[in-house]
C-alpha cells in the first residue's frame, strides 16, 4: 500500500526463514510478507569503520555499531516482490 511507513508495522510474526509484518494506517489492517535485510542481514545494526585521529601513534580505525535505517533495527523488509530493472 502506498504511504506507507516502517513506523506504522505494529507486529512482526517470524517463523524459521519466514515472516509476516502486520501494518495499521489509515484506519485499516492488513499483513504483508517480509524478507531479511540485506543491508545488515538480519541483524537489525550495522558496523562501518571510523577513523580516529591520533597524532603520536598514526592513528586506527574504530568500529561503530549503529541502527540499520532500511529495517528499522527489525532485521526484516517487507518483501514487495521481485524487483525490477
């Protein structure tokens, strides 16, 4: 359904490799299947490296751990289909 928000999921149904979102927005209800994320494979966070300055020894890369924004943090997308090209 179109407009459409992560924000409006009210329940998330996982069993094994399946799942099923459960959306309330604009005074309806309904269920739509869903996939991993690809961005953080399911994780619901994802890591990315940022560098830290450090004037004595050179410097390092530390990893830092932030909420995936595709899914939320769910670790799930709905899954609209096969996408197209």
């Amino acid at each position: 359904m179109a407009g459409v928000q992560m924000s409006d999921i009210r329940s998330l149904y996982i069993k094994g490799d399946t799942a099923v979102f459960t959306f309330h927005a604009h005074g309806q209800k309904w269920e739509e299947p869903a996939k991993k994320c690809s961005t953080c494979h399911g994780n619901g966070e994802v890591t990315a490296e940022k560098a830290v300055v450090d004037y004595v020894n050179g410097g390092f890369l530390n990893d830092s751990i932030a909420t995936c924004e595709d899914c939320d943090s769910y670790g799930w997308v709905p899954d609209y289909g096969p996408e197209e090209e």
